[in-house]
C-alpha cells in the first residue's frame, strides 16, 4: 500500500460501498463536528479574493507567523513538489521511513538522494549545503523528536531544511515555526487536514522566511471559495481544538489497550500522534482478515526500512475501535 486512504479500491475488491469499510488506515482526526457554511450562488459565480487574506489573517494568529510568512497551495502535496521546483541543491537527505512523496518530488527534480535510517543513525552529518527532510512527528511511527541536536547540525552544514509538522497539534508538540525568523534556510510544511478532520479541503502551506516565500510561485485562486472559508472557520473555532485534544488522548488510549489486548503484535511502537505502527509475523494474516471484514489498516512494506510485517492503525471513535476488537477476537 502506497498511501492510506485506499477505501475505495477495497470496496470495489470486497464489492460493497466505501462508506463500508472503517478506514484506519487514513490518520485524520476522528472528530468532526458539524460546519455551519452554506455553499452559496456568489461562492460558485464570483471569483474569490486571490490573496486569500482572511485565511491568511487566521493561519498567521493561530501559527504565531506573519502573513508574508507563508505560501498556501492546493493541498500539503503540492506544496512539496512546488518547493522541490524552487530548490537548486543537487543532494537531499531524506531521514526514512517517511512521507513518500518527498522521494517523488526529488527525483522529479532529478536530485541525488541519500535515505537516512533515523532508527538506526539519527545523527549522520549531510554533506555541505544538502537538502534535509525530516517529518516530526514521524510517520507511520509517530514518534516526536527533540530536534535541538540535529537542528544545530543542519546549520553548520549550511542545509536547506525541510520540516514537516502536519502530525504536530494533536499532542500540543512543541513547534521550531519560530525558527523562520533565524534560520532563513528553514521551510515548514503544514497539512490543515489532518487536525483539523477535512481531508477533502485541500490547503497545505509552506512557512518560511519572507524572502523565500516571495520567490515561490502560487497560482492565482489556487484554492476554492468554499475550502478557504471552511478553514477559515475550523481554526476560528477553539471549541474544536480544545475538544479535538481530550477526545484524542481518550481514543488514543482505547486503541491501545484494544492492539495491546489483542496479544497478535510482538510491538506496538510509542506515538506521539494519532496512529500507532504495529509489527507481527502474522501481520498478512491479520490485514486479510480485517479487510474481509470491512476493516481497512495501513501495510507499512512501501516504507524505507520496514516490511510488511508493519501495520499502521490510525486513531478513531469508540463504535470503530469496538468493532476492531470483535474482529481481532474472530481471529484464529
């Protein structure tokens, strides 16, 4: 399995609905409160305002950055290949298992890349004025790093660093978006639809220095009228962050305890996230067996360094996680 979310071509495999199978493998926020957004006639006829500035006004109070900070795009995906565009260094680290479509993006670019086992020798040095990409926290893992080590590294190498921090409010991690503003070689890449539970609405940002920023190309009305207004209101909303947060360490920790009392995986790896990577030797068994049952979990063969005895299970509601645990015991 390439990404998650594949809910789709396991019904038509199954052939049943796709809002039939509970989808743990796709790592979304499970809270997802009703929107008060009326699509309206002006939304469909009327261009939008191509500087999106109250979106940005929003994003630029709740991320602590200024508005000349950030560069939005039609999703966090195209934020990457659009940033790979912009950068001429000829080598990138890339600090693995991790997000796949950093390798893509590079290999567009026709960049030399060297993978990083971060399992194994996290403290490697780049070479000088390389292009280093880290995802904090991890994935499918979830661990979060304390990255004051390998951050002081990446300066004196004088890298272009790429820090991806889509993972990073479920657990009020702490953020080096304050960073911008000293190190003007830093871009963070941020995904709206993970936290905030929309998946459909497609904004991703980029923050960096102003200058840096400048030189990236947006195309005009890039984003809808609707996923514009849609974000504005979700992170106007502090109900929901604060709500979102309790709901997911409760989840979190049933989750837990249903993988841990299963007694079918040899690890259940620490998370500072909303997913959990599993390893079992019967780890095929079990994603067949889940599948057959309308469940769908996240293969990890498709990662650097791991195999398909890896499973990722995404965080979700209590009816999800019970019905995990029913078919977990249904298995030989």
């Amino acid at each position: 399995m390439k990404h998650g979310a594949g809910i789709y071509k396991a019904a038509k495999k199954l052939g049943c609905e796709a809002d039939e199978i509970i989808d743990f493998s796709s790592n979304i926020n499970s809270y997802n409160p009703d929107i008060n957004i009326t699509l309206t006639d002006a939304m469909l006829v009327k261009y939008a305002d191509s500087s999106y500035s109250e979106l940005k006004k929003t994003i630029a109070k709740k991320y602590q950055i200024k508005k000349k900070q950030m560069a939005l795009y039609n999703g966090a995906t195209s934020a990457i290949f659009e940033l790979f565009k912009n950068l001429k260094e000829e080598r990138v680290y890339l600090y693995a298992p991790l997000y796949g479509e950093y390798e893509k993006a590079a290999r567009q670019e026709k960049k030399k890349i060297i993978k990083i086992n971060r399992f194994e020798n996290l403290y490697k040095k780049p070479k000088y004025e390389s292009i280093v990409v880290f995802v904090n926290p991890s994935t499918p893992d979830g661990k979060y790093y304390n990255l004051e080590k390998l951050f002081s590294i990446w300066k004196e190498q004088n890298c272009t660093v790429i820090l991806d921090e889509s993972f990073l409010e479920f657990e009020s991690l702490i953020s080096l978006r304050n960073q911008i503003n000293y190190y003007k070689k830093l871009y963070i890449i941020q995904s709206f639809s993970k936290f905030n539970a929309c998946a459909g609405v497609r904004i991703g940002a980029i923050f960096s220095d102003f200058s840096n920023i400048e030189k990236l190309k947006t195309p005009l009305w890039n984003l809808s009228s609707f996923d514009a207004q849609f974000l504005t209101q979700r992170l106007q909303d502090k109900d929901f962050a604060e709500k979102s947060k309790k709901l997911h360490k409760h989840y979190k920790e049933e989750l837990f305890n249903i993988l841990e009392n299963s007694k079918l995986f040899c690890k259940i790896y620490k998370s500072d996230s909303n997913f959990f990577l599993t390893k079992s030797e019967r780890a095929d068994e079990i994603f067949k067996h889940l599948l057959e049952n309308k469940i769908l979990v996240r293969t990890c063969g498709s990662f650097d360094f791991l195999d398909n005895s890896y499973l990722r299970f995404a965080v979700k509601e209590s009816n999800a996680h019970s019905r995990l645990a029913e078919v977990f015991k249904e298995f030989g």
